[in-house]
C-alpha cells in the first residue's frame, strides 16, 4: 500500500505512535541511524534485528576507542 493512498482522516492520538515507535525501536534504530532501509528491516527476524543491533553497537564502541586514542597524542 502507497502511503499517498492512505488516508489519514482519524489519525490514532500521538501517545499510540510514540508507543509503538519505543516497541519497535530496535528496528528504528537501524533506520534511523541509516544503516538498513526500511524495507530490509522490516523484514528482518527478531534474531536478526538483535544481532545487527549488537554489531551497530560494537561499531561504535569501536569508533570511540579510536577516537579516543587519536585525541591523546
């Protein structure tokens, strides 16, 4: 479904949208962070979204270490 097809007549109050967007956040995370598109991730397993979520994770413990390193000369 096309989202220009939609129609947003009654929209759910905010609360709900917020609600769901902290439910799914791991997967938000992915997206918004720009490392998988929203089609990937959305049909990503749980054990999946957990494992990339672990690797982003790793990543950027990883950038911090170096640049902590690069700021100590």
């Amino acid at each position: 479904m096309k989202l220009w097809h939609l129609r947003f007549v009654n929209p759910l109050p905010k609360r709900v949208y917020k609600k769901r967007a902290k439910e799914h956040w791991l997967m938000w995370r992915l997206v918004m962070e720009e490392k998988i598109d929203y089609a990937t991730a959305s049909t990503m397993t749980l054990d999946e979204i957990l494992e990339a979520n672990a690797a982003l994770d790793i990543h950027i413990e990883n950038v911090n270490k170096a640049n902590k390193k690069g700021g100590r000369k």
